[in-house]
C-alpha cells in the first residue's frame, strides 16, 4: 500500500526543490514544501522495507508533514494575494497541489492501514521465532550527542545570521526559521533520556517529538537550500564580501539542519522498529510460557507413568529368578 506514495512524493518533492531554487525569492514557498514531503517518503520506505513495522507509529510524521504542506500552500495563496502578477501561478500551483494531495494521501492511507492492522491482528495463529527486544541505546546516545553539538553551532550561526541580516538589504530570512533550530534539543534531550531508560512511555513520546520536529528541520533545509545556487555565484560573479559571508553561513546553517532532521528521522525509524518487537514479542511470550507450562504439567505425569512401568517390570522380574 505504501511502495507507491513514496516514489511520487520523492518526485514531486525533486521538482518542487528544483522550481524553487530556479525562482528563489518568488517560489521559496516550494522549497519548504519539497523538504516537508522528504520525512513522508522516509517513513513509508520504511514501512515496505520493514513488514512488522506497524503504520501507526509514522501517523504523527505523516500528519506533520502534512500540516506544514497545507502551511505552505497558505503562504503561497498569501503572496498570491498581495502580488498576483509577481507570482507564476501555471506549473507551481500544479505541483503544491499535487504534494497536498500526496500528504492528504498517507495520511488516509496510514489511518485506514493502522484500523486494518488492529482488526486483523489477532487472526494470526502461527508458531513464530521468539526475538526479544533490544533497544538501540548507543546508537541513540550518538545521535544525542550529534545533535546536541550540531543544534548549539546552529543557534549560534543563527544568532550571526540574525545581525548579518540587520546589515544587508532585504526581508529578514533567518527570522523565519530561527524559531526551528531550537526544535532539535527537545529531540536530543529526550533521545538521551530514552537511551537512559527505555520504557514503552518514553519511546512514544520521543517519536512525537522526532516525529513533529523531522518535517520541520526538512522544510527549513529545503528553504535554505536556495544558498547552494548562491555559493556557486561567488566562484563565478563579483559578490560583496558581506554577502560572500552570509552565504556561506547560510549554506552551513543548511548543512546543520540537514543533519539534524536525517538523524531525527533515523530515530522516529529506529524507535518504531522497537515498538514492533515489543509488539510481536509480548503474545508470542505469553505462548512460550503457556506452552512450557502446560509442557511442565505433561512432563511429570509421563515420567511418573514411566517409573512405575519400570518398577512393576523389575518386580516381575525378580519374582521369576526367584
């Protein structure tokens, strides 16, 4: 059910980033919305590569990247409003709505596939390889640290970035995803505190937090991704030092937060495989502890059996050598 979706949002995605960069100040609205369709993709891969992956555990990703499309598609009908012949409204218009309909899409589709999979669930009767469940805590612990380290550098290039854009002419660009930097250090720290303590509790909250924050630090990197095309300009046009300077800070300020939403999205991956095997494992023990009781409860009674067979047979015996 889910191979499909996540081919069409990679395209479309791919296009929208491209259109975006090609009209950075007119279409910059398609370059958020290309990076908040990036998270969607990543989970239902997923879910095709990992059958007993439930898809209930990527419903809150599905549902962010989701509301940050239908936020983009505002904006977009926001500046159409305010300046209609500025805006190119033919192939654009086509491919916001195509990413709203995709969104809409696995949202649906993960809704209706979470009510199959609870309906049927019980209807597998089958005799399975026991797995216990192993949390992956120094892999979270890593990708804790990272982000810590790689949030604190972005705030910092953030706050240069802030007074950098005081200086140059032009809306204020790093006010618009200033706010998100910060988005990474509720995910760090409950990533640790999880890693600390893993309890089924603590891993549903990090994957409601890693799950809100992914499509964020994805829409913000795809916003950000225009400074790409501008770094190249400096090798190739006169720039001002000022705007050399903030360029490349900007284009490592993407890098940051590139980062920051893969591994974000590594740990909602890593924290519903997890749920899945507590899921699978818990029936499945209390078959094998059925199973070896009753196995205990038979075994006695055989052997009892057994021993006065034999104990009857060497009576017998002993009565004939006599």
């Amino acid at each position: 059910m889910f191979k499909h979706p996540q081919g069409s949002l990679l395209i479309a995605s791919g296009f929208s980033l491209y259109l975006g960069n090609v009209f950075p100040v007119a279409m910059d609205y398609l370059r958020c919305a290309a990076g908040s369709g990036i998270p969607a993709a990543i989970a239902s891969f997923a879910i095709a590569k990992k059958r007993h992956v439930a898809v209930s555990d990527f419903q809150v990703v599905y549902v962010s990247a989701f509301a940050v499309t239908t936020t983009c598609l505002v904006w977009f009908g926001c500046k159409l409003v305010l300046n209609p012949s500025a805006v190119n409204i033919n192939f654009n218009l086509i491919l916001m709505i195509v990413l709203e309909v995709l969104m809409a899409t696995t949202v649906i589709l993960s809704a209706r596939s979470a009510d199959d999979c609870g309906c049927h669930r019980k209807s597998y009767d089958r005799p399975v390889v026991i797995k216990p469940a192993v949390f992956p805590t120094r892999l979270l612990k890593a990708y804790s640290v990272i982000e810590v380290i790689v949030g604190i550098s972005a705030v910092f290039g953030g706050i240069i970035a802030l007074n950098m854009d005081a200086l140059l002419p032009g809306p204020y660009l790093s006010v618009t995803f200033f706010w998100i930097l910060v988005a990474c250090f509720p995910s760090a720290i409950a990533s640790h505190v999880v890693s600390e303590y893993p309890n089924k509790c603590l891993v549903e909250v990090l994957i409601a937090i890693s799950s809100v924050t992914s499509p964020l630090l994805f829409s913000a990197s795809g916003y950000l991704s225009s400074s790409v095309i501008s770094f190249i300009e400096i090798f190739l046009h006169d720039v001002p030092t000022a705007k050399q300077s903030y360029d490349i800070l900007l284009l490592i300020l993407m890098v940051l937060l590139l980062v920051q939403a893969v591994l974000t999205s590594a740990t909602v991956v890593h924290c519903a495989a997890y749920k899945s095997q507590l899921r699978m494992g818990a029936p499945e023990c209390e078959d094998s502890m059925q199973t070896t009781t009753h196995y205990n409860e038979q075994t006695p009674n055989g052997t009892l059996q057994d021993y006065e067979k034999d104990r009857t047979w060497k009576a017998v015996l002993v009565q004939m050598a006599q």
